[in-house]
C-alpha cells in the first residue's frame, strides 16, 4: 500500500487526465473512512464534533494543511459537524492529491 503521509501534492495542469478507475480504488484503500464519489469523481467525509469550537479547531487544521499542500477542499461547516470533499478542478476528477490531503486529514483525528 502507498504510504499517502510520505508525499506532497505537486500542481496539476488544467486539462491532466484525472486518475483512472483502479488507481483510485487503489488509493482509496488507504483512506477507506472516505466516501467515493463516482457521480462527480470526488471524495468526501464528514466529521462529527462535540461542539462548535471543536469543530472550528478542526476546520482550522484542515486549513493548515491545505495551505501547505496548496490543495483545497470544499467544506461545509455547522455546530458540530464538517463534511470535507476534495476533487481536483483542473483535472475535473480525482487526482493523487486529493488522497494525500485526506490522508493527512485522518492523521488529525488519530
């Protein structure tokens, strides 16, 4: 299995080919907490928080590590709840990206 803690994101140019569908089960074996998203080729969690500043902590992080990543997912945050989904735009699907950041992302909760 990839070990996704060990990598960084790279940029991916606008028009890349997004991952292909057994290198995303491939991937997604190591994130498995992770729902896959086939109708629009994205992954996705949600994250339950005793409270709204526990959540906004973990929002905060997740922010961290997109910052440093340079990969951002979409968030929806309400009092205790945040669901993350990442999906890379400029490849309109799924890129290696997209796993490591969700990776990096279970490592908070550990």
């Amino acid at each position: 299995m990839i070990d996704l803690l060990q990598q960084h994101c790279v940029p991916q140019v606008k028009g890349s080919p997004a991952l292909a569908n057994q290198e995303i089960a491939n991937l997604h074996t190591a994130v498995q907490a992770w729902q896959l998203l086939e109708i629009n080729q994205a992954i996705e969690r949600e994250f339950k928080f005793k409270n709204y500043y526990e959540t906004l902590a973990f929002v905060n992080a997740v922010a961290w590590i997109a910052h440093q990543q340079d990969h951002h997912p979409d968030m929806t945050v309400s009092y205790n709840r945040c669901r993350v989904r990442y999906r890379t735009h400029s490849v309109d699907g799924l890129s290696l990206n997209d796993f490591i950041c969700a990776a990096m992302i279970d490592a908070l909760i550990k």
